[in-house]
C-alpha cells in the first residue's frame, strides 16, 4: 500500500563543487517520483540556481557554512526547501529581465531567480538574514492544463538525512 509522504534531507557545507552532489540528490527523487525527464531537468535547474544563490550571494563564497535541501513528496507534489543562514534579500525587488534584451548585450548571470520562478509552479520566500533564509519550490504532478506529470505512484514513507562532513584539510 501506497505512503501519503516522504521526506529526504541533504545538509552540505556551501562549496560550489557541492552543488554537483545537490542536483544528482534531488533529480533522482524526482526520477523515481515519477517526474518525466524534462521535468526532472526543470526541478534540477532550479534547485541548482537556488543553491548557487546561496553560496554567491547569501554566504558570499564562505564554504563553512551549510546548505539543506529538503525534499517533500506528498500525493499532489514535489516540494524542495533550500535553507541557509546567510545574508538575506528582497525577493520582491529583483525585476523580471528582458530576456531579448539580456541575450543583446550577452551578459552572463543574473537569471536564477528568474528561472527558478519560470521552471517551478510555486515560489515563495521567507528570508531572516542571519536567521534562516528559505526558498520552497514546489511542482505539482498535475500540470496546469489538467496533464499527468506523474507515471505512477511511488511513496516510500520515510524520513531520510544525509551530511556529508567537513574535509579537516579545508578542500
């Protein structure tokens, strides 16, 4: 018989090489939720810039302090919160860009928040700098046209954290 939930949890230090780790964790949940591959490809995208996010902006680069990703996985969806204890921000004030603009003058960077809100069907924020700043990003298994995104129901009702520890050496 079918869970109603699962819980997956991955706490690693804020290191860009980590991020590799971060989007394999979260695109297999997605695999074996039953997401197809482009939507596995659009939840990896997202948590990615969300986790790239963190270690540019929110911890400025300082690889001691930790990302969690959480992965929730109910009946209707697939949520993943991304929580840090870095510098905040207003989510509020970062324009939608002109894209056409944006590809014009061929500038790099800038679009995570952009895409995370385009790739995901819910965004939102709750930011307490310093505190715990937190992005859910949520996908439902129905899309919006009524169509599955879901070939069956997998539910393995369970809570699971992984951590990866410090390296002593600093690498």
């Amino acid at each position: 018989m079918a869970q109603e939930s699962a819980v997956y949890q991955l706490k690693l230090p804020s290191r860009t090489e980590n991020l590799e780790i971060i989007r394999e964790f979260v695109a297999r949940i997605a695999q074996k939720a039953g997401f197809d591959e482009e939507d596995v490809a659009k939840i990896e995208l997202a948590v990615d810039e969300a986790c790239t996010n963190v270690v540019k902006h929110a911890y400025e680069g300082g690889s001691d302090k930790p990302i969690d990703v959480v992965v929730k996985l109910d009946y209707s969806k697939l949520t993943v919160i991304v929580t840090d204890q870095g510098k905040g921000f207003n989510p509020e004030s970062v324009e939608v860009p002109d894209i056409k603009e944006y590809l014009a003058e061929l500038r790099v960077g800038g679009l995570g928040i952009y895409l995370i809100r385009t790739l995901m069907d819910e965004v939102k924020y709750d930011i307490r700098p310093g505190v715990r700043n937190q992005v859910k990003m949520v996908k439902y298994f129905v899309g919006e046209g009524g169509e599955t995104r879901r070939s069956e129901e997998v539910f393995i009702g369970t809570t699971r954290k992984v951590s990866v520890p410090k390296n002593e050496s600093g690498s």
